[in-house]
C-alpha cells in the first residue's frame, strides 16, 4: 500500500484513525498495540508472504537488544552486537544482493547458474537499517532497552516511514513510544505536512516521472541534448518531490500519532556543494552511515589517507544500499570522489565565487549523478551524459511538446524547491501589525495546503500514472 | 484544518458505500471493476487486497465529477495542448499519437494481402451476381490532420503510405473503390467532419452517398434536392469530448438528412423491430451522441422499403455506415447492414442469403489494413 492511493487515504486512514483515538489517551500500551496491528496490515497489504521477514528481523532485533543489555561481559555484548548485524546484513544482502552477485559471479567466469530470483521485500533496506540502528544504540548505551516487544515492534514497523523512510532512530523516538501526547496542534502540523507531501507526490513528482519515464525509455544513442536535459531534469524533480514528498506525508502522520521525526529533507537542490547538498539530501541515511560506518571506521581523526578510503567505502556503500546493480555504485562513488575533491580543494574555491557559480556547479554535478542512477547500466548512463553535453543546433519536436505540456509543472518544480514557505514565515514574523502577523502565520499557509490536497485528490482519482520509486530499497 | 481533513477522509468511503455501484462509466467507455472474489491463494499471492484498491478507485463517490474536474482544470486553466490523450487545437478535437517508426514494408505487405482477401470476395459477389465496390473514408484525425500542433505527430506519413498502398493494390486487383479523401480534400473538408468526434458527419456521409451512386450509376436514386436537411439544437458531444468529460467547450452539432418525399420502412435489428432510423432526444437540452444514426452498431439490420425495382444493397462496416444507412436506404429494394464485430456469422453466408445486388465495404484509413473486426472476412 502506498500512501497516495484510494484505499491508504479513505480506508486505512480513517480506520486506525478511529480504531486509534477510540481508546483512551492514558491506555498507552493497547493505543501502540492497535498502531502495531494496523502497521502490520499496511505491510501485509503488500507482502503476504514476506511479512515473515519482517517479523524475524523484530524478532532477533528485540533478542539482541535484551542480550546485549542483560550481559555482563563485554565480549559476549559484542558478540550479540556481531549477531544481530550478520543477521541483518544477511538478510539485506540475500533478498537484495544474492542475485546481483549470481549474475555477475556467473558473468565473471563465464558459467551459467541457474537460481530462483530471490524477490526483495518491499522497505527492507529501511527496516533493517532500524533495526541495527536500535541494537547498536543499546550496546553504546546511546538508548535504554526496550523490553516490550510490542514496542520493538511499533518502532520497527510503524507504518509511516515502515516502507519508505525517512529511517528513524530509536533513540529519536524511544520515550515517545511509551510516553507521547496526541494533540491538537500536532495533529493539525501533522495534517498540513501530509498534504504537501501528498501534493508534492501527485502533482510534481508523478508528473516529472512520467517525462522522466518517456525520455529514458528512448534509444540512448538517438537522444539530443535538449531531451536529455530534459530528461534528467524531469527526473531529479520526480525523485525529489516522491522521495521528500513521501518523508512529508510520514513526518506527518508521526505527528498525527504523536511521534516527531526528524527532517529527512532542507531543500537541497538549492546546495552551492555537493557537500552540502548531502546534509540537505536523504539526511537520514546519511547520518546512519555517518553514525555506523564512517566514525566507526575512524572518521577524519586518521591520516589523510585513511580519511578517503573511508569517505570511499561509506559512499559506496551509500550507493549500494540503493539498489544492486553497477549504476548505484558507481553513483555513490562519483559522489564519494566528489566529496572528497571538496574536502581538500574544491570547497575552498567555492567559498570564495559568487554563490550563483557554485549553485549552478552544485546543480549539474548532481544533475548528472540522477543520469547514472537512473540508467539501466553504466554504458547507458556514459552515453545519456556525453548526450547532455553535445549540443547541436536543433530543438526537437519530442522536446518541444514534453516542454509546453508540463512547463506550467517545471516552473511549480522550481518553486517548491525553494524555501519560500520559511521565507513568509520569516518575513511575517518580523511584522509589527499583530493581527496581520497572526493571520500571515496561521491561514495562508493552511489554505494553501488544502488547495493543492484537493487538486491532488482529483489527480489521484484520474491517475493511471502512480508509481513509487523506493518502493524498491 | 483538522475537522476538514477528519470530515473528508471519512465521509467519502461513507457516501461510496451508500451510493448504488454503476456497471459501467459512460466517460471511460468501459465496465467498471467488480468486487474481488476472495481466495486464500489471491490472498497469499497479494492479488487480492490490491483488487480491492481497484475496486474502490472505480467506485469511489463523485468519481465522475473528480475527473471532470481534473480535466477541466487542465484543459482550462492550465491549457494544456494534450489531455487525457486528446489534443486539444483550436479548431478540433484529435487523438494524441505517440511517435512511432513507419514501417512501409510492411504496409505495403498488409496493403496487398488485404486487396487479396478483398479481391477474392469480390470474385464470390460477382459469382453471385452482384457488384462490390469499397468505400474508403479518412478518419477525423486523418482528414484534419493539418491542425495537429508542429511538434506533434500527426500520423501523416503511416496514414499517406497506408492510402497509396492500400489503393494502389485495389487498383492492380481491378477492384471497384472510392476514396473519398480524393473528394474532401479537393473541398472545403471541414464542413464534412466533426470536430469532437473521430467520424465524419452527415454532410461527409452524404457526399459519399453521392459519390456511392454516381460511381454504381445508380440513376433511380434521390439527389439532394430530394432531401431535407436539419439540425439538431441539442449539444452534440462526439467520442473526443467524453474522453475528456465534455469539459472543454467546442460546439459541435448533429444533422441528418431526410427525403422530402417519405418512404415507408420496415427495419429489423438482429430478429426486433425498430421503428426509426434516427434517435430522437427527450428534449433539447440532452446531449446526443453519434448513436442519433441508427442507434447502435448491430450485428445486422435490414431495412426493407417495398420497392423491388430498386436493388438490393449489403453495406458492410464500422460505425462510419450509419450515418451513410440513414441516406442510402433510399436508393434500395432492401438495405441489410452487417457488422463483423458483433456478428458470428460470416459476410459470406450473407452473401448467399441475401443475395445483394451491390455489396459495399466501408472502412475509415485507420483500418485499412487491418485483419481485425470488420478486415475478418
């Protein structure tokens, strides 16, 4: 079940809405219990079968975690710790990976191997990446124990950011679960956020996915560079506006339950370096690795050499995470030696050119980064850039009409890219008229959600266009 | 906000659980989804639940009106040039192509098989003791095919191959034909076609009438001073403005043609009566639709008008014969029309049945070689 369709807006929600609120506040075990139950069937709408998954990674996540925390010796903590990440990892990598390295182990030397494809279930990249994150935080005592399995449970996979993000760390929410207030003005936040979220999704990203979609299904070799522009540009929009417009929709629904997530995205297309845009990009994820991987390994307390083979290995694991196949890595790694190009030169060259150059450097260098992600293979992503960078003289027909059809939607794109909202609220803030200033604050912004939530319900209904992209990790 | 979203998201599973399910969507042409049958192997296979979300989008309260809105807004407001795979031009209403590589070999190889197949009924007619001639009609995007938008594809190159071909081939298997986009475009050619519909209208079926019985010299047959001809006040909303819910405003109007002199009929539909020619609406408000010609597309209908000294003509074809079986009755002993699509059996059992004098196949350009529907003989 994703959350921009029929059944999640007027079945679901309402349902777990009144199953939820219909106990009382102070019954805060049996209202987490009727969240776990109604997550379980939004996984299970889904995956039937590999709910057990799921289930066994809870199951030997809350294991470990009790292990860890009852031993004594700090050995056998370790070894539960290692337990619970080979356990983990395992899973992640045989559902995700095991095909991936039988096809290219088969390919390497030149065998034929015939296995079952292993299908991925849906958000087991997020749900094992919380899950170690809750056992990892017990062994370093960055969070208490939680004993209650029905809590592991709800954290692991509450439906919100269950199948999409963003990844919550339990020490984020640990005393929310036992301890939170439903109230009305988060409900309403939560309300607001859900609808631009929604709108972001249904309007933008559905709309710049199906450009993304027709340009990327053309012949490679016979693009212009007109299309291909167009092509990644319609693309870095879809995968933002879904990937951030999803993070919305879930930050909101936390609230609605009480529960405050982190911001996943801060606006990061407008990122004057690649360095910042990965503070303003998927920041959950990126603080995971930061966190797990990349200190761990020693961070940039080691010698400079060590510093970039670090950076190395946690972006290309960053891009690996993402999906099996060569282009995630080596979109990882692009980003792993451009990182580290501005670690030690680029950034101070940035810092002292006018910030509309390193805006634009900023923006085709991740531009380019959104072609190799989307392309099936390596040769095909090489060939879709250097089209972006051969330019001739034609505007083709493809291009002209893609371009009046949606260019109302390109220009919205932009918009929303720009944090204009805080921008108002900023501005209305530092008004001396206080009625005005209250009603700047409260309506605009509210209305303005309710409007393009209508408008996007009527895109819903009309869709036949409503994938997900990460749907897959 | 809060009382808002809480009254939205409950009331309309509500009202769609209240409201009677419809069949069928008159704007989408199609039946609508139908419950899931549950099974534990639907269930386990995740076949079932999604089912369900099918269900519910299609039956959701005011899904109608949500549409219309959604395509109001973007053929109105956002001007969109394309709307749910309608392009929308100043003048008319026409279907979005996608682009695609023309394959002329292989038209031209569909061309000559399909004048083969036609060439051996011909022979069967003429056995017989009748005459064949085939009508071909441009459809309404082919005809108008100069308003689409330069950028987008138009068809002209697959559709100009398709009528060299097609026409060629005839003209090698010494087969009677009329092309009537010989006639249209030599004409002021928007007057003969509608402009939210794919057909051609009454004045586009009545100059085919004529071209029909001049070429067969049919000498006892009405001219059109022996017609009247009147308009429709309703609104008329052909098959492009459904698909886009009748939300963007383009006039488009219905005529037919009747003789001045009535000629009594009986007509047949597949075994019942039916004692019009034309549909008449309740009032002039109602919309009507293309189905003011005969109605329907049926699997046979004969029209019998008591005059043996006048021939028996067999018309054969797609719903660009009803407007034309509104005139050319006239001109006949008995009209039998016969459509492929909905008949099991063949146009060669009619033919032995009914013996016809003149047998016509009329097809539009986009199904000249095509082996499907009424290219099944």
């Amino acid at each position: 079940m994703v959350f921009s369709s029929v059944l999640f807006l007027f079945l679901f929600l309402p349902a777990v809405f009144f199953a939820y609120f219909l106990i009382p506040q102070k019954y805060r075990t049996l209202r987490n219990l009727v969240l776990l139950l109604f997550s379980l069937a939004f996984y299970y709408y889904g995956e039937p079968k590999l709910i057990t998954i799921m289930l066994l990674s809870i199951l030997i996540n809350y294991i470990s975690g009790v292990a860890i925390s009852y031993s004594k010796k700090k050995a056998l903590k370790k070894l539960f710790l290692i337990f619970a990440v080979v356990i983990n990892i395992g899973l992640l990598g045989y559902y995700k990976y095991f095909n991936f390295f039988a096809e290219n182990f088969a390919s390497l030397f030149g065998i034929s191997i015939n296995v079952a494809k292993v299908i991925l279930p849906i958000g087991i990249s997020f749900y094992t990446f919380q899950g170690l994150s809750y056992v990892i935080d017990v062994y370093r005592n960055n969070a208490p124990i939680q004993k209650n399995p029905i809590n592991i449970a709800l954290y692991i996979s509450l439906f919100p950011q269950l199948i999409a993000g963003p990844i919550v760390r339990y020490n984020t929410v640990a005393e929310e679960i036992n301890v939170r207030k439903e109230t009305a003005s988060d409900f309403a936040e939560g309300i607001k956020r859900f609808m631009f979220g929604f709108s972001k999704k249904m309007l933008l990203a559905n709309t710049m996915g199906a450009v993304a979609d027709e340009i990327f299904a053309l012949d490679v070799s016979s693009l212009n560079f007109d299309l291909a522009w167009l092509g990644a540009i319609s693309y870095e929009f879809q995968i933002f506006f879904d990937f951030s417009g999803y993070s919305d929709m879930a930050i909101g629904l936390g609230l609605m339950f009480g529960f405050h997530f982190l911001e996943n995205f801060n606006f990061p297309l407008i990122s004057k370096s690649v360095t910042e845009f990965w503070r303003r990009w998927h920041i959950s994820l990126g603080t995971w690795f930061r966190d797990y991987v990349y200190i761990p390994l020693g961070g940039n307390r080691v010698s400079p050499s060590r510093h970039i083979l670090n950076i190395f290995v946690v972006w290309t694991l960053t891009g690996f995470w993402h999906g099996a196949n060569w282009t995630f890595m080596a979109w990882g790694i692009y980003f792993g030696i451009l990182l580290i190009l501005e670690k030690f030169f680029i950034l101070k060259i940035l810092n002292n050119i006018p910030k509309v150059f390193s805006h634009i450097y900023t923006l085709i260098l991740v531009t380019v980064s959104w072609v190799i992600f989307r392309s099936d293979n390596i040769s095909s992503a090489l060939i879709y850039i250097s089209k972006m960078f051969t330019i001739n003289g034609n505007i083709t027909d493809r291009f002209l009409y893609l371009f009046s059809q949606h260019k109302i939607e390109l220009v919205l794109c932009i918009i929303a890219s720009i944090p204009i909202s805080r921008y108002i609220k900023e501005k209305a803030k530092m008004l001396k008229n206080e009625k005005l200033k209250t009603f700047l604050l409260l309506y605009p912004v509210g209305l303005f959600a309710a409007l393009i939530f209508a408008i996007s319900i009527l895109y819903l209904i009309n869709s036949t266009f409503n994938p997900f992209i990460y749907f897959r990790f | 906000m809060i009382i808002g979203f809480l009254l939205v998201i409950f009331l309309v599973p509500i009202i769609t659980k209240i409201i009677p399910p419809k069949d069928t969507s008159h704007f989408e042409n199609r039946a609508l989804k139908t419950p899931p049958v549950f099974s534990t192997s639907a269930l386990l296979e995740g076949k079932y639940l999604p089912e369900w979300e099918e269900y519910f989008s299609d039956h959701i309260a005011l899904r109608d009106e949500m549409i219309y809105a959604y395509t109001y807004l973007n053929a109105n407001i956002l001007k969109k040039t394309v709307v749910n795979n309608i392009v929308i031009t100043k003048n008319a209403l026409l279907p979005f192509n996608s682009l695609s590589d023309v394959n002329e070999k292989q038209i031209q190889d569909d061309a000559i098989r399909m004048a083969e197949k036609i060439s051996k009924l011909n022979d069967f007619i003429t056995s017989n003791g009748g005459v064949f001639c085939f009508i071909g009609i441009p459809e309404q995007s082919s005809m108008l095919r100069n308003e689409y938008p330069i950028f987008l594809e138009n068809a002209d190159k697959k559709l100009t191959v398709t009528e060299n071909a097609f026409f060629s081939a005839l003209s090698d298997k010494g087969i009677k034909h009329i092309n009537m986009m010989d006639t249209f475009k030599n004409d002021d050619y928007f007057k003969y076609y509608s402009v939210t519909d794919h057909h051609y209208n009454i004045h586009g079926a009545f100059k085919t009438y004529e071209r029909i019985i001049d070429e067969l010299e049919l000498d006892n047959a009405l001219q059109k001073s022996d017609f009247n001809y009147y308009e429709y006040p309703n609104n008329f909303y052909g098959s492009r403005a459904r698909i886009i819910y009748k939300a963007y405003n383009m006039p488009d109007k219905l005529g037919i043609y009747t003789p001045k002199k009535e000629i009594e009929f009986t007509r047949i539909d597949s075994g019942t009566q039916v004692n019009w020619l034309f549909y008449q609406p309740q009032n002039e408000k109602e919309d009507i639709t293309y189905n003011v010609y005969m109605g329907w597309d049926s699997a046979e209908t004969y029209v019998y008008t008591k005059r043996p000294e006048l021939p028996r003509i067999l018309i054969f074809g797609d719903s660009f014969t009803n407007p034309l079986e509104t005139i050319l009755y006239t001109a006949s002993d008995t009209m039998l029309s016969v459509d492929l699509r909905h008949n099991k059996k063949s146009i060669y059992e009619y033919i032995e049945e009914f013996k016809p004098d003149i047998v016509l196949l009329v097809r539009d350009d986009t199904c000249y070689t095509s082996f499907d529907g009424n290219g099944s003989f």
